[in-house]
C-alpha cells in the first residue's frame, strides 16, 4: 500500500457536517443520516480542510470484512484525493482489524484507477462468453 501524503486526514462525519456532504455529493451517500449515525461516512482533509469523502460498511455477512469507497467533489478530482482516502480508510480497517474490500462499476475506468493508485487490484478479471 503506498503511503499517505503528506497532509491527509480522515475523520468521522458528524451530525454537523450533514449540510456540507449533502452539497458537495448530491445524493450519493443518500441518506446520508443513516451513514453518519453508523459511524461509516468519514471526511477527507488535506491540511484541515474538506478534501472529499469516504465510507466504510462493515459487512453483516462477511466476517471481519468492510466495503470501502469514495466520493471526490469534482473540484478536487485529479488530485489524488480519491487514492488518499482509500489508503486512510484502508489503514482505518486495519486498525479495527477488518479486511477491506472496494469495487466500482466495469467501466468506471477513473474509479478502478484510483483503487489501483491505492494499492487495490482486482483477483479475476471478466471473461465475455457467447453462445
């Protein structure tokens, strides 16, 4: 896993930050109350201010496992913000002894990207079978 640049933070969101994710991610972490409740929604800051998104699910059916992700604001994508808090949040499942595991859509090309620059890879790849 690389390391985390220098700068970059990862904290839970709070009740307080509501306002603040609902503008910048739309309705992507919709709803969003029920993810800062959990203690799943983190914010990502780089030297203490908002930088983007993270969330960790711990999973009901999978031991010690934990679906990670990430959301950018646009104004910050290119910047390697996305890689930073997939490493933060990789470390914090580590922390909490839980195995993280991430995904994106097949042609999310720029999300497995930033998976990748995070040290994730993928195990198998597709095969197209035709009949």
């Amino acid at each position: 896993m690389p390391p985390v640049p220098t700068g970059f933070a990862l904290r839970p969101a709070t009740p307080r930050d509501l306002p603040l994710v609902a503008t910048e991610s739309g309705d992507f972490f919709a709803p969003i109350e029920r993810y800062v409740d959990a203690g799943e929604l983190f914010i990502t800051e780089r030297d203490d201010q908002l930088a983007g998104f993270g969330l960790m699910e711990v999973s009901q059916l999978r031991q010690q496992t934990a679906s990670i992700g990430m959301f950018t604001p646009e104004q910050f994508r290119n910047q390697g913000i996305g890689a930073a808090t997939i490493t933060l949040l990789i470390r914090e499942c580590q922390r909490r002894d839980l195995r993280p595991v991430a995904g994106c859509w097949f042609y999310n090309h720029a999300s497995r990207r930033t998976l990748e620059n995070a040290g994730l890879h993928a195990p198998t790849r597709y095969l197209r079978v035709s009949f």
